[in-house]
C-alpha cells in the first residue's frame, strides 16, 4: 500500500518536465517568429516565419534563386535575426538582335544600354535600340520580371572633310545628300564635293567638302571682300593679291583654315630688344626636429633666392607689345634651397574645459559631426567591436591605424575613446560623435580635439 503514491509522484514529475520542455521549445519558436518584408522586382510579399538565410525566406515563398539573381543581403547570410527587409532581383532571359548575330543570356539588369554593354556592345551616336519595332531611349529603365527582346541597329559611321576639318559622322541616312542635310550643311552651287550627292552612303565612306564663301581681308585702313574655295587662309591671300611681307603675319595663319566667318587680318610686325633681371625660386624640403614642439614647423636651413639676367625680344603688332621672347639668360647666383623641420617633441599641458582639468599631449581644429544607432543598417556595431554610446567617436580610416582606442576629449560632449572609423570629409579633419538612440545630440560645427595622456607609443608628425 505504501508503493502506490511513490509511483504516482514519478508519473507526476515526468509529466511535470515534458510540460517544462515543450513550453521552453514553444518559447524557443516564438521567439525566433518574426515578421519579414521580401520586395521581389520591387513588388513587396508581407511574410512572418522564421528563417536563418535570406535564401532560406525566399524558399518558403515557393521561389529558388538562380544564379543570375540578386539578393540583398547576401543569399548565404546567417543570422538568427535577419534584416526586416530583404530584396530580390529576379533575374529574366534577355535577347539581342545585331546585324550580325543574336545573343541571349539571362539578367536582373533594367538598364537597355547597360544590357548590351555587358555584351561588348557600345552606343554610339545615332545608335538605334528598338522593342517591338518601337525606338526607345536606351538609358530609360524597363520594368522588371519580364522578358526583354532588344534590337540593336548600329549607325553607319562616316568621314567628312569640310574646308580641311575632318568630323565623323553617325547617321542612319541611306545616301550622302540625306546625311549633309541631317547635319544642317546645305549645299551651294560653288560648293565642291568629292562624290556625286546621291551617293549610297556605306559603313566608312569617306568624303571631303570644300564651300565656297566670301572672304574679307583686312590690311592696315584698306578692307577687300572676294569670293574664294581655298582651302587655307594663304590660297585666299593669293586670290586677293595681298601676301605678306617679311615678319608681317595673318590672322589666322597662312597655312590655317579660311574661319566660318571668313575674316582674314594682315598685321604689321615690328621687334625692340630690352634687358630685365628676374629672380629664380627656391624650393623647401622637410625633416624631423627633435627640438620644436609637435605641430610646429622651423627653419633650419633658410633658404635663398637666385638670379638670372635675360634679354627680352619685345614684338610690337601695329605699334602695342602683344609678346616677348626671353633669350640668353645670364646666371648671377644659383638659389640655395631651404630645410624646414617638422616638429617631434611632445609637451604634456593642462586645461581646464568645460570647468574639468584635463591634461593633453596634442590639439587640432576639427570639424564634429554626430551619429548613433539608428542611422544604419547594421545598429549599434563598430569598427572596434564596442557598442555605439556616448564616448565612442569616428574619424577617417587614415586616422583609425594610429589612433585606435586612444583617450580624447570635446568640448561640450566630454571624453572618449577613438573606436570607430568613417568616410571622412574632403579638405578638413573630422570627427563623428557617437551616441545611443535616446541622448542623440546633432553636431556640425568646428570644434577643437584633445588627445589626452598617456602619450601613445606612436605619433605621427604629419596627421594624413
């Protein structure tokens, strides 16, 4: 009789631990339950589940990843908590008619022009990109998950001579007279073009224009206008029967292009020689000086200036200088470069700031920005492996190497540790100023950054 009550307590204690082990398993699961917002081709899926990948989540919407797929984050990324939002570029099949070929490949990419890029193919001017029969701007994006059929037409690509300047041109112009008017160059009766106009334009044909035009040249008070096709400013000074004489020139050059306007200048030319004295620079280099305080700059060997005497050769255009020409020069004394030390030697002060004695080694100017938790991605990690709080702060990575985990001080935030590293910013020194989420203060100001003793090991003279 004494047996029968022993045997219902055991009963009682095993039913006691299977209840404890399934509320723990059933805690365990809703825990790990959590809400996920899977954006496929932009379009959002609400699901909630538990799931350890981001591909292991898409699955459980019924879809497999393809190799050509883009996931954010990564497919393979394990966490006990994924991101909130994870994103799915489905990729699509992408078909793409040449002249001379047809390619197809599978994509996410909704950029036409960077779709044939990945193909070798590039877009020149006058390129078509046609769907379904239809032009359409190739840097426009197109929707997502569907199926692309491009049809690339190339522009035919030719050479134009026009009065001695050659251009290339990209049209999809079928004869050379369609092409011209194209390009807005109409053609004149005196105009001479090297094929007849009605050309069939073909892939590297080559063509000159030479137009006639009216010419107007200037020379002292005198003024002549003539038509001319030459093809350079001296054929069109023989038609007018002007050349020039002795160190006269024109403008522009004689053996220059006739320009659009067709005005040509004769200039009288006179030369006057002078002499003139000029002083030669000398250049600094830098080295340590053991001797100055960090942060300083000293002079150890000053440096001096040299001199050359030059004649000058002064060119005198219708009576004004417009040039000089330094020939000769005479050496009076070399310039003696100088040496200027960089500072290496570290004073130990105090200060008090913010009515607290603090005792530095260094001070810079900085510019202070602020940052905390909330702003990214991935929370409250950084670069050190120390929670973003208050007394954590960021600099630049060049700063990071050498300044990790060392003791600062801010005016008006209090001390820190260097812990974190950032972009930066361009042409100033910078700090962030960590804080948690709910004593987020906003800081962008100057500022002025104490570096607090002990004195590192290692100290840059020159901050990057």
């Amino acid at each position: 009789m004494k047996k029968k009550p022993i045997k219902n307590s055991k009963w009682l204690l095993i039913s006691l631990a299977a209840a404890m082990v399934l509320g723990g398993a059933s805690m365990v699961y809703f825990s790990l339950l959590r809400s996920y917002t899977l954006v496929v081709d932009d379009k959002p899926i609400e699901i909630r589940t538990i799931a350890f990948t981001p591909r292991g989540l898409v699955r459980q919407v019924g879809y497999e990843l393809a190799a050509e797929d883009n996931v954010w984050p990564s497919a393979e990324r394990f966490g006990v908590f994924l991101p909130q939002s994870i994103r799915l570029d489905r990729s699509r099949p992408v078909t793409i008619f040449t002249p001379d070929e047809t390619i197809t490949f599978n994509s996410t990419e909704v950029i036409p022009a960077n779709l044939l890029a990945m193909k070798g193919i590039t877009l020149f001017p006058e390129d078509m990109v046609l769907i379904n029969g239809a032009e359409i701007d190739p840097t426009l994006p197109l929707g997502k998950g569907e199926a692309v059929v491009l049809q690339f037409v190339p522009a035919r690509r030719i050479s134009l001579n026009v009065n001695g300047q050659e251009r290339v041109l990209f049209t999809q112009a079928r004869t050379l007279a369609e092409a011209l008017e194209e390009k807005g160059i109409t053609l004149q009766p005196r105009d001479v073009l090297s094929a007849p106009a009605d050309t069939w334009l073909t892939e590297g044909s080559a063509f000159a224009l030479r137009q006639a035009r009216t010419v107007t040249l200037r020379t002292g008070e005198t003024t002549i206008s003539f038509e001319s096709a030459a093809e350079s400013v001296a054929g069109a000074l023989r038609d007018g029967g002007l050349p020039p004489q002795n160190l006269d020139y024109t403008l522009p050059a004689e053996d220059q292009p006739i320009p659009e306007d067709g005005q040509v200048t004769l200039v009288r030319v006179v030369e006057e020689i002078m002499l003139a004295k000029e002083e030669t620079a000398y250049t600094n280099s830098y080295q340590e000086d053991p001797n100055a305080e960090l942060d300083t700059v000293s002079v150890l060997v000053p440096g001096q200036l040299g001199y050359v005497v030059t004649r000058t050769r002064a060119r005198l255009e219708d009576g004004v200088e417009v040039s000089s020409l330094t020939e000769g020069p005479w050496k009076a004394s070399d310039p003696v470069d100088g040496v200027l030390g960089r500072g290496s030697k570290v004073v130990i002060r105090t200060e008090v700031v913010d009515g607290e004695t603090i005792e530095y080694w260094r001070k810079i100017t900085v510019y202070a920005t602020s940052y905390h938790p909330a702003e990214f991605s991935y929370g409250d990690q950084t670069r050190s492996g120390l929670a973003l709080t208050k007394g954590i702060i960021a600099v630049s990575s060049a700063w990071y190497g050498v300044m990790a985990f060392q003791p600062v001080f801010v005016p008006g935030y209090g001390r820190a540790i260097v812990a974190d590293s950032g972009g930066g910013m361009p042409d100033r020194y910078w700090i962030d100023l960590g804080y948690d989420d709910a004593n987020y203060v906003g800081w962008h100001d100057w500022t002025t950054l104490y570096f607090l003793t002990p004195v590192p090991a290692y100290i840059p003279l020159v901050l990057p």
